[in-house]
C-alpha cells in the first residue's frame, strides 16, 4: 500500500503539470508575489524553496506589504507590475482589473486540472467579475469541497481557549461572563507567572501589525473577539446577530465591550507589557514557548498543542463562557476573502511555469505539504496507506528537516505564501480523509487523551462546536460570493483617517489607568472619528453590506 502510495502521489504531481512541459528541466526563474497574506518579505529560504525548486526549478521571491508597508502597493502598481503572481484581498482585485495589473488567465485555466476541481465555485467569482461566462482572472483562495451551508469543524475560528492543566488545577471554575474569564486568569496568572524557561507569562499578549486588514476597521485583537458575542465587523459597522447594523463605536457593541475587557485585564496586571509594540513574529514565539495563558485563534493552538501536550494535559483546549453567542462562518465553500491572480505582464514561458506551479500548489501533492507538512517529519504513511502523525510538533519547535529536503529548521522554511487555493478541510485523494491532521483518524485516535474525556465529562460534548450547539451558543453564518465595492475616491481617504483614530485611540484605551479616564478617551475617539467623516463611511459601508445579509439570509432559508 505505501508503494502504491507513492506511485500515486507521483502520478499526481504528474497529472498537475497538465499539458505543460517538464518545466524542472528549464532554466532557472525568479517569481515575484505580491502577497497581502503574508508576513515575511524576501526570498522563500529552507524546505519548501527546495521543493519548488526541485520541481519547477522556480525561486519564490515574497513581497509582503504587512512587513515592508502599504506603500509597496502604490509604487509597484504606478510601474505597472504589482507581480507575477498577486494575491490580495478579493475587494482589491475588480480595482486590479480596472488598472490593467491582472492578466486574463482563460487560455491556461481550464487546463489546469486541479484548479479546475473548483469549477462551480470559479465561475461564480469570475462571472460576478466580468459579466461573461467562460472568462477567468481571478482564483479564490481556500475553496471547500463540501457546501455553502456545512460547518466541517469541530472547533471554530476563534473562542476562549486556555491550558486545560491549568484551568484544572483551580478546580475547573463556570465561567458565566467576561468578568468570571477575568477571574478564572487572574487566578491562571498566579500559579503560572512564567514559563518553564523563567520567562515572564501572561493572559494576555497582543500584537498591532494586523490591524485594519479583513474586511475591517479597528484592531485586530478586538475585532476577532468581537464574535464571541454573536457580532461581526463589517468594516466601520457591526453586524448584530439579528441582522442589523449599529456603529462600531456604540457602547451596546461588542467592539466596546471587548475593548473595556481589556483595559480591565491591564488594570488587573495580566497584559503582557510589550503588547502594542511587538509584531506578530514576536508573539509567535511567545505562544510557542508557553508565554500565554489565553488563546483565542483556533489555528493558535498549532503553536503548542501537540500529541504528548494533548497526552500530559498541558495544550489548550475551549472552555465555555456562559453569556457568549459564537459567531462562525460556515465552510468557505466560494473561498476566503483573498484572490490570487497573475500579472499583466506575465508571458511566454514564465506563464506557463507559474500556471504550472499553481495547478501544483492545488494538487495532491503540493496541498499535502502546505496542509500536512513532509513525510517522514510531520506524518509517516501507514500500511493502509493513510497518514499518522510523527513530529506533529515539527512548527512549533522549528524541529530540523531532513537533509534531503534542504535541512535547516522546519518553521524557518515553512511556506511564507501564507495563503492556499484549497482549504485544509478538503479530502486529500491520496488518503481519503481531509487535509488537516486533526481530521486524520490515526490522530483521533492518538489524541484521544485523559484530558480529552476529562473535558467532554465537565461540559457534556463531544467537542467545542457539538457544546455550542448543544447549549445554543453558536451562531452559523452561510458562505455565500460576495465581494464588497471598492470605496469611491471620495471614501477612501475617510476609511484611511477613519481607521487610524479608531487604532490609536484603542490601543491608548487598553492602557488606561482609570475607568474613568477610559470613557473620556472613549469620547474623544467618537469626537475625532466623526470629525473626520465617520458617519459618512458608517451609512456607506452598510449599503454595500446589507447585500452580503441579504444573500446570507436567503442562503439559510
């Protein structure tokens, strides 16, 4: 079985190449991306350089506009060349067709055969972009195979999550509201001030280089928490879980709310003092090195939990808050909110390479690595020729790479594109279970811990989404193809002033020293944001996304 396992993985990567030539052969070739996923800028190091490079003979250079600025977006495209491949938020890429930035990748698309599983989902996207059926810029990133109403997972993108060893050692308290969260950590940050190394731990540790990205206005540590009670950020608004719209500045919101909860916990002492001018980089390390005592990314976890952490009882895992109402998308079946495209400058051999590459990057083979990581590392093959895990903890501790892939450390040379065609939560042909380990049946099994049993024991469930909807504390969002309307010349300036003052003034709010003090900040957040034309952008950014609720309720009915 595992020969034939690997004749099939061959085949494959075969059958990805399409009807373009043994392109590994050919010259070396330097590809540019412009990439708004990801967070490192250079050229792609360590093992997956070799795997690109062994296959295609390609070298990935990566600009990143969230490490070297914004500002790379205006130079590059008043050359005329943002990149050869480009991914951006799906809400850029009309404004990159208008600009001739994005070429027409029809003559090449329909060939490649990976993609192409995604048919329905593409056409859709396209049809919406140009008008015309049969036409192709664009490729949505992380299209599910299953549908626009399926909630796949058993734990959602983002809720409460602590260390269950020490949850458990101060008795496993209800937690009924944010309050009794506070609490419950104040009492974690006792007993746990820091980590194994003697390095300082906290609740809390937050990073600012995120903020104003997805779709959204304001920080990105409150806006994600934000869903928790049931509440989304759709840019400058909030939409409540009855379908309405408030301002994200109004008190009732939960934007509020989460903010006032954090100047709480700084109040309390359980913010990590370098929160606001650490970068994410930082706090990755943070969160592997057992510096954070709260999670709240379910892709969070992939930093610590591992099968000896899930075994000995020290990863994280959900504990429920009696007042939240989660907010979850449902399967991304038409994709997430980023596109890929190729440049307008693309040509010849170098398109057809780079549309062989991306026919790689959504096949077997190449999704194995992005979701599973190396055989003989990350998963060993079973006899029944699906995958177990072996060093599932190869992220986390930068564990070294086999020679035969490069060596070097294995987080060093993960994959910095940072964005995916195919979603984890996809079958893998090659296995028959879904990409993600924690679908594996072999990792089930492995993880099916004492801890595991002692958490469905204390909350009744099989898991943090069958608790949820068991307790009626989920709130599923269906996946429909929507794409907001670029701002008009005359908003664009007013969302730039606008987000500025609502990410300056939260992060001094967070910092406040008094409640007091916090609610005349709060006041003079409104103040600025509105002289700057906040209710402008409010009532606009509504009427574009009340056809996002629309297509949503219908798609419920």
């Amino acid at each position: 079985m595992k020969r034939f396992l690997s004749a099939l993985l061959i085949c494959c990567m075969l059958l990805s190449m399409g009807i373009f030539s043994a392109v590994a052969e050919e010259a070396p070739l330097t590809i540019d991306i412009y990439d708004a996923a990801a967070n490192y800028h250079g050229v792609q190091i360590g093992w997956f350089a070799k795997v690109v490079k062994d296959r295609f003979n390609i070298e990935l250079n990566i600009i990143a506009p969230q490490v070297a600025g914004n500002d790379l977006y205006a130079t590059r495209a008043e050359e005329g060349n943002l990149g050869d491949i480009i991914i951006v938020d799906k809400k850029d890429f009309s404004d990159l067709l208008t600009a001739g930035l994005v070429r027409d990748i029809s003559d090449k698309l329909p060939e490649c055969e990976n993609i192409m599983r995604f048919k329905t989902q593409i056409d859709v996207y396209n049809q919406g972009l140009t008008g015309q059926e049969g036409v192709y810029y664009g490729i949505p990133s992380e299209m599910t195979d299953t549908s626009p109403t399926t909630l796949t997972d058993d734990v959602i993108y983002s809720s409460p999550m602590l260390r269950w060893d020490l949850y458990s050692q101060i008795g496993r308290p209800e937690i009924k509201d944010l309050d009794g969260l506070l609490d419950v950590l104040a009492q974690i940050h006792e007993i746990h001030p820091k980590n194994a190394e003697g390095d300082p731990a906290y609740p809390f540790t937050l990073w600012r280089d995120w903020d104003g990205n997805d779709n959204m206005i304001g920080i990105a540590n409150v806006v994600q928490l934000t869903t928790w009670y049931g509440e989304k950020i759709k840019q400058s608004a909030i939409l409540k879980p009855d379908n309405t719209f408030i301002k994200i500045y109004d008190r009732d919101g939960a934007y509020y709310k989460i903010t006032k909860w954090l100047n709480k916990a700084y109040q309390m002492g359980l913010v990590d003092p370098e929160s606001g001018e650490q970068d994410w980089n930082s706090v990755m390390n943070k969160l592997q090195t057992g510096r954070a005592d709260l999670m709240w990314y379910s892709w969070e976890t992939g930093f610590w939990n591992s099968v000896d952490r899930l075994s000995d009882g020290t990863a994280f895992i959900f504990i429920p808050v009696g007042d939240q109402l989660y907010y979850a998308d449902a399967d991304r079946y038409y994709g997430s909110d980023r596109m890929f495209g190729i440049g307008s400058k693309v040509e010849g051999e170098k398109y057809d390479r780079i549309m062989a590459f991306l026919d790689w990057y959504a096949g077997p083979e190449g999704v194995t690595f992005q979701h599973a990581g190396i055989e003989g590392l990350n998963y060993t093959v079973g006899e029944d020729g699906k995958f177990v895990p072996f060093h599932d903890d190869a992220l986390m501790n930068n564990l070294p790479v086999p020679e035969e892939y490069g060596g070097g450390g294995y987080n060093d040379g993960n994959n910095a594109i940072n964005q995916w065609i195919v979603s984890s939560i996809c079958v893998n042909p090659l296995t028959g279970e879904r990409y993600a380990i924690k679908f594996w049946q072999s990792y089930k099994d492995m993880t099916m811990t004492e801890m595991k049993r002692e958490w469905q024991e204390r909350f009744g469930a099989e898991d943090p989404v069958d608790y949820m909807k068991k307790n009626g504390q989920l709130l599923a969002s269906p996946s429909v193809d929507f794409t907001p309307a670029s701002d008009t010349n005359d908003i664009a300036p007013i969302r730039v002033d606008v987000n500025k003052q609502l990410c300056t003034y939260t992060w001094q709010l967070i910092f406040c020293e008094t409640d007091e003090d916090f609610e005349a900040l709060w006041d003079k957040m409104v103040e600025k944001m509105d002289g700057f034309g906040y209710e402008q952008l409010y009532e606009y950014d509504v009427a574009i996304y009340q056809a996002e609720v629309d297509a949503k309720v219908a798609a419920a009915q």
